[in-house]
C-alpha cells in the first residue's frame, strides 16, 4: 500500500494542460534572461504571461512565500526570491514555475546559462538537465521509485557533481506536494512500485561543489555552503502503460 494518487485520463488531461501552461510560462520567463534585468522584473514578466494564459502561481502564499516564481542565481540552489539581483554575464539562472489551472498544479523547472564560458559551469548544468532525462527514462509500470533515483544520481557520480540531498521530488496533483517525496540519490530496486495514473515532478538539484547548503535569514533562498554554482532542472510527468509522459515539455 502507498498513499499515492492514482489520476483518472480525465484528470490526466487537465494536468496536461496545467503542464503546459506552467511550460509556456518557464519558456517566456527563460527567454527574457539577459545581462542588465533584475530577477523582480522576469517575476513581473512570468505574473503577465500567468494572467495571459489564465492561471494563477502555484507558488504565491504557499507557506508564505512572497513571489510568483522562485529565481536562483548562481550559488542560490533553490527558492531565490526576486528582487533586485541584476543578471549578468556568466550567471546561472534557475527558474521554477508552479501554476494552478482547474483545481491541478503544474510545476517546472530550468536553469539557464548567460554567455558562461567556464566549462566546469556549463558541464554543471548540461549533467543536471542530463540527469533529469535519465530519470524520467527510469519511469514505467512496475519500476521502482528508487530506480529514478538512482539513476539521477549516477549522472552526479560520473560527472562529479554533488547532489543536493535536503530537497527532493514530490507526487503533484490537487496539491503541489503529493506522496512521494522523490530523492535524487539512493539504491535502485526499493521504494514504492510506480503504476500508471501517477504523476511526478522530478527535479534534480547538482552543485558544482560541495553538497551542503544553507537557507538564508529570509527563511527561503538555500545556497550552496562554499559559494559555487547549483543547477536544477525539474519536470511534472505522468506513468503511461509505455513509461512516462513529460507534461511540461518545453
Ligand atoms: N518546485 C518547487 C517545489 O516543488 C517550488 C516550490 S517554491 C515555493 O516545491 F515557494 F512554493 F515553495
Ligand atoms: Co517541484
């Protein structure tokens, strides 16, 4: 037995079309990075582009937090909140949108890169988009939980990155957060059996350091401990009878 939600084709549909959304959102907001505009104003541009389509931030309020999108420059791994960072050459941005549409959440996620030369930073963020593919090809009836996992986190060992182990994955539907939570490492072969119907946001978060993050004063923005660059990636995917599809595709 799990508590994990079975979704009817019906809801499977609206999911699709909150995916989508939540895509089209990521897509506009990703395209608006450049050198010179603050994180507040692609918050700004990603609350249009929401109204346009017709959804509201899955994220605005949720346990208080204050923005639309969560915006993660450089050394914020997750849940930077805009403001006045002005974007420059180099930087790595990471990018979440969650959006709500008849009564789903859909929830995506991209990190984007600003004229980055260091191959080392590049790398980061090709492995991290790399393990989330892996992951999702991990995904068919019958497999296990753990096998997305692990297979997420072999892209880490063999690219020599760290896997940020505090912030996981999680089941999405009526709410953002549903059974399970989906860690980004662990043993292959355990965890709940995945069966059609599910749907799963799975969402690596590398850091090109050292593993350990903190959360800032403001109860919000985790940062890598050393200072160095993170990367997440993150899409919302149903279990098909043929494994899995992405209801976020870019
Ligand atoms: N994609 C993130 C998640 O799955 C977004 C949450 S940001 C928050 O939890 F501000 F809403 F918490
Ligand atoms: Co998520």
């Amino acid at each position: 037995m799990s508590g994990i939600i079975i979704k009817t084709p019906a809801e499977i549909e609206v999911m699709r079309q909150a995916g989508g959304k939540a895509a089209d959102v990521l897509r506009v907001v990703c395209d608006a990075v450049k050198p010179g505009v603050t994180t507040l104003e692609l918050d700004h541009l990603a609350l249009d582009t929401m109204e346009r389509l017709g959804v509201k931030s899955a994220f605005l309020n949720y346990m208080g937090y204050p923005a639309q999108t969560c915006i993660s420059v450089n050394e914020t791994v997750i849940h930077g909140i805009p403001g006045s960072r002005v974007i420059q050459d180099g930087d790595v941005v990471s990018i979440d949108v969650g959006v709500w549409h008849m009564g789903f959440v859909g929830d995506n996620a991209k990190t984007v890169m600003v004229n980055v030369e260091d191959p080392a930073v590049i790398a980061l963020v090709e492995n991290t988009e790399k393990a989330l593919m892996a992951g999702i090809e991990a995904v068919r009836p019958g497999a296990r939980l753990g096998d997305v996992s692990h297979a997420i986190e072999q892209v880490a060992n063999k690219s020599r990155l760290s896997v940020v182990r505090e912030f996981v994955g999680h089941g999405c539907g009526r709410s953002m957060h549903e059974e399970p939570q989906i860690p980004n490492f662990g043993p292959s072969g355990r965890g709940p059996i995945l069966r059609e119907g599910m749907v799963l946001c799975i969402e690596p978060m590398f850091n090109l350091g050292s593993r350990r993050i903190r959360t800032l004063d403001d109860g919000w923005t985790v940062v890598t401990s050393d200072g160095k660059p993170a990367a997440h990636f993150e899409h919302m995917i149903a279990v098909t009878a043929e494994g899995a599809e992405i209801l976020t595709p870019r």
